[in-house]
C-alpha cells in the first residue's frame, strides 16, 4: 500500500484541500524511496532488514552476516541516535554538565568476528566511555525527561489527544499516522470539539499555567531496576498496573481514584476533569532477562595482531583473555571478575527503566486525590 495510495484516499477535513493536493502532485512527480536507493545500486530490501533486524524478506537475507550494520543504527548499550541525541539535548535544555567524549567512544569501536556473523564491538579499555554515555542518558532521563513539569505538559497533552480520538470517525483514524508533527496538531486543534480537550490543548500550546498539578507519583528513580523475586511495594504496583486491560488503562484507574476521593463527605464532588492519569507502564525486568539484551561484544586490542580482524579463539574460551567475548556469557560465568564492565552493565539496566504513574489534579484538590491514590494502590 504506497503512500501516494494513502494520500489519494485520505477523507476531507484531516489537512487542508490545497496542502493534500500540493502532496499528491509531489508524490506523482518524484520518485518513490525504493525507487532512489535502487537507481544507487542500494537495495531497498537491505535497508529495510537494517531498520527490522527480524524482518524476513521472501527474496532472502541482506544483511549476510554483516549485523553491525543494523547495531550502528539501533544497538543494546551504544549506537549512533544515543551519539547523537545525548549531546544534543543536554546543550538544549542547559544540563552542560552531562557531557562526554563521543570521539572516544567512536574510537573504541570496531568490528568482530563472532559465531553467526560480524557485529560492532567495544574495545575493552573503551567499555567507561560507553558508561558515560550510558549515565547521560540516565541523568537526562532523571533531570530533564522525567521532570515534574514536563510530565505534567505530556499528561496533558496525552489527556487532549485521547479525548478528541475517542470522538473521531473511524474514516479518519487509520490515516493519522500519515501526518507529521505540525499536521497533526492542527488536526486536533481543528477537531477538539470537547471544551475540555480544548482548554488542555490551548493550556499548553499557549504555554498558560497549568491547571493541573501532580498529586501522585512513581518514577524512575523510585524502581529498582532489577526486578527480584521479593520486589518492593512500588515495583508490585508498576506490575499491578500493567496488569490492567483496555485501551486506555488510564480511564479505569482514573474512575476508581475519583470514586474513592467523593466516598467520604468532602465537597464539592470531584468530576471527571478534575483528575488527570498518565502511565507508562514499560517493563520490569530481571538480571536475566536484562543480560538476554545486554547485547554487547568486547575485544582486547593488545591480544590482536596490526591489521588483523579480531575474531573468537574456539579452542580458549576463557572472557578477559581471548581476542573477543560476548558480554552476556561472561557476566553469566561464575567466576568472572570485569569491574568495568560490571559497571557499564550496571548503568545500562538502570537506563533501560521506562516506567512511571503520575496522577494529577487541580491545586485545591491535591491532598485529597493523593489520598484516594494511595488507597486505590494499597488495594491493588
């Protein structure tokens, strides 16, 4: 189903008649994506297993072995979007102090020979700078993505958009997804037909004070993030809400929040705008499963000859002196002792946590939703 095919059926009313018009004449005069690559001799089904590294293709595989082609775009510890978006944001948002050498992770790279095929690798003297990387993100995540002022706009923001969806047509939400940033706000804005949806949007797209603040919280910081078998209170809460069914969790918890808080004989009787609920539940994993993602190759540079491709030694499989080991199995040996990248391991299980509930509601009824969450929570 071709993107020409999607714009051509796309219903009035989602963009503006001369902007679909002005897409459509583009997309019949130039050519398609695949279409480039292969007039470059680049084959579109490559970058396409470079994207989805699970992705079958029924004319066989592309990739051939060579996996540090899709490890560059999208890997475990280290890859090019964290290089990236990690130096960026902090200078953006002015947490300076969150910087790190990413010339000498880059420098620390290189590629190996393992089982199945090539993959990216970290030389072993290079595995703390991968661990400073790995710590910005978890500071930036700490600091500026979970702050209690932006969560409180994405809830918001979360709360518009799901109640202007749930009043749409069908006819146009299969074609939603086609839209950028900016088209698809101007969509909402032009179909908010709830007055509630619309003081939200105009609340944060005017930058007003918000109306609603956090009553209630679990975040990162508060989640271990390893997951053991005798887990704390917060963690059994994440779990129990992951728990809960239905498009939209939220509204289930919300219900149950609002009916607590107007059990007792407190006035005036909440509603449902007064109380805002955004979840994300992510998962909680064990050392186990978070050691099935490591995915992680280290090489000793010193034990590889100049102009000689690291590759595994079968007959001494022993990590910390072959040319190559695999991350995974040589924290799963007992025995096996790498402060290093026991660190780095470390870091990236705490960065790895995506979790959070975050429950909120105007400023006068703050105390008193905060006690019909922890009530709902305690009964979960």
């Amino acid at each position: 189903y071709s993107l020409l095919q999607f714009w051509k059926e796309m219903p009035a009313g989602i963009v503006p008649g001369l902007e679909k018009e002005a897409t459509i004449e583009i997309l019949e005069k130039r050519p398609s994506f695949a279409e480039v690559l292969t007039r470059h001799n680049i084959s579109p089904e490559l970058v396409a297993q470079l994207i989805d590294r699970k992705r079958k293709d029924k004319n066989g595989d592309f990739i051939k072995g060579r996996f540090y082609l899709h490890e560059i775009l999208d890997g475990a510890a280290i890859d090019a979007d964290k290089l990236d978006y990690l130096l960026r944001d902090p200078l953006m948002s002015g947490v300076n102090e969150l910087k790190f050498d990413s010339r000498r992770v880059i420098a620390s790279l290189g590629v190996v020979n393992w089982e199945d095929g090539k993959h990216l690798a970290v030389e072993k003297k290079g595995l703390e700078n991968v661990k400073d990387c790995l710590s910005a993100r978890m500071r930036m995540f700490r600091v500026v993505y979970t702050h209690p002022g932006v969560l409180e706009h994405e809830a918001m923001t979360y709360e518009a958009v799901k109640r202007i969806l749930r009043s749409l047509p069908d006819k146009y939400k299969k074609h939603l997804h086609l839209l950028d940033d900016r088209q698809f706000y101007n969509f909402l804005w032009n179909h908010a037909m709830d007055p509630i949806a619309s003081s939200y949007l105009a609340t944060v797209r005017f930058g007003r004070q918000l109306r609603h603040r956090i009553a209630y919280q679990i975040n990162r910081r508060d989640i271990h993030s390893i997951v053991e078998e005798d887990c704390d209170e917060k963690v059994q809460i994440i779990q129990k809400l992951n728990q809960i069914n239905g498009d939209f969790p939220e509204e289930i918890i919300k219900d149950e929040v609002i009916k607590r808080a107007n059990a007792g004989k407190q006035k005036p009787k909440l509603e449902d705008h007064d109380v805002i609920v955004y979840s994300r539940p992510g998962r909680l994993r064990t050392r186990e499963q978070h050691l099935d993602r490591f995915h992680l190759f280290v090489y000793c540079k010193k034990t590889v000859q100049p102009g000689e491709t690291p590759s595994l030694n079968f007959e001494n499989r022993n990590p910390g002196t072959d040319a190559v080991y695999y991350a995974p199995e040589a924290l799963r040996r007992e025995g096996f002792h790498d402060c290093d990248l026991s660190r780095l391991f470390s870091t990236f299980t705490e960065h790895q946590i995506s979790s959070y509930f975050v429950v909120l509601s105007t400023p006068g009824n703050l105390q008193r939703v905060k006690n019909a969450t922890e009530e709902y929570v305690s009964d979960l």
